[in-house]
C-alpha cells in the first residue's frame, strides 16, 4: 500500500495488527521481554515518515488488572511523562502528560480507535492541524512473572522535536519517558504507591 493511502487509514490499524505488522514483533523463544525499550522499536526505528519509538516491562498482575489502573486511578496521571491516558468522562479520548504536551509544536487530540480485550489498547491523534501521534499498550503473558505490558509509540518527528535539537534526541526522550511510565505504572499496581526517588533507566 502507497504510505499515502496507508496513513489515510491511519497506523492505529498496523498497531492494532497482530499478524507481520511494522510494530507488531513475533516473540522469539529464550529471550527476556521484562524492562528495556521494546525490541520492535529498535529493529525498525522509522516507518515511512514516522519515528518509531517504545519500551517494554513485566508487571505482577492481569492485562485487566493493568488496564484498569491505567484508566481509572488519577493517582498514576500525574505522575506519567509521555504515556496518554484516559480523559475520564469521555472513554474513548485520551489526555497527553505535560512531557509529551511540551514536545508538541502543535495541540494533541486523540483517541482509542481499537481495543481487543486482555490484548491491545490502541490510539492516533486526529483532525487537521493537530501533531501526528499513533500508538498502543499491547498486553502479553510472561509466565510465572506477570503480563508484559509493552508500549510502542510513532510520531511525525517535525510535530515533536522542536524542543529538541535533534530528532533522535527526541525519540531517546520519548523513549526513556515511556520506559520510566511504564515502571511508575507497575509500581502503583504491584506496591500501591509511586516512588519518588528518581528512577534508574537501567532498573529492571
């Protein structure tokens, strides 16, 4: 499909592909998918006009158990740099953190736009003149120690790196950021409290 037609689609639909998608990867046996940035991200770090992006961490807990504290407990919200997260009254719109509203040079809308249970969460921005985001949480058991919770994101470099003097500057930012999100989220769940000491990017 001509990168045209396929972003009039959208990327929420390569996202929401299970089967031989761009941001989909296939696990391969023997390999630790706990913490570091997510193995789909570093092999194809570009799609078309797109900078690919993500991370990866295991969390002692149930896909459903996982989603529902990232929907529904305001105690995590704060705390996220570059994770969106549910606006609240209106379930399908999701609110950029203040991270990820800073690195915009333009407003975000966005929304779920597929959702399969105990699976995937998927998202893009939408409407002219807004920055051009896609991305999805995808929920994957990891055996006796949990879900692997991974997050994969894909933004138009120019709607993001202004503040930035270098677009892979700003994807190791995002990168990091949803890395550190994604361990406050299993901190929440697993310890029912965040931690406020810095968090170490090499923390598993």
């Amino acid at each position: 499909m001509p990168i045209a037609n396929w972003a009039r689609y959208g990327l929420a639909a390569t996202l929401a592909t299970a089967a031989g998608g761009v941001l989909i990867y296939r696990r391969k046996p023997g390999i630790n998918h706990d913490a570091a940035p997510a193995r789909s991200a570093r092999h194809r770090r570009r799609f078309g006009d797109y900078r690919v992006t993500g991370a990866t961490v295991t969390i002692r807990a149930t896909p459903e158990q996982i989603r529902a504290c990232w929907q529904g407990n305001a105690q995590l919200w704060p705390e996220l740099e570059y994770l969106p997260f549910p606006e609240g009254n209106q379930p399908d719109l999701l609110l950029p953190p203040s991270e990820l509203r800073d690195m915009a040079s333009r407003p975000l809308l966005t929304r779920i736009v597929a959702e399969r249970e105990d699976e995937l969460v998927a998202w893009r921005s939408e409407g002219d003149g807004h920055a051009d985001m896609h991305g999805r949480l995808r929920f994957r058991d990891n055996g006796a120690k949990g879900t692997a919770v991974e997050v994969i994101m894909a933004v138009r470099p120019h709607h993001f790196a202004s503040a930035w003097k270098t677009e892979a500057m700003m994807a190791e930012a995002l990168e990091l950021g949803l890395l550190r999100d994604l361990r406050r989220l299993r901190m929440l769940i697993e310890t029912g409290e965040i931690a406020t000491a810095r968090i170490r990017p090499d923390a598993a």
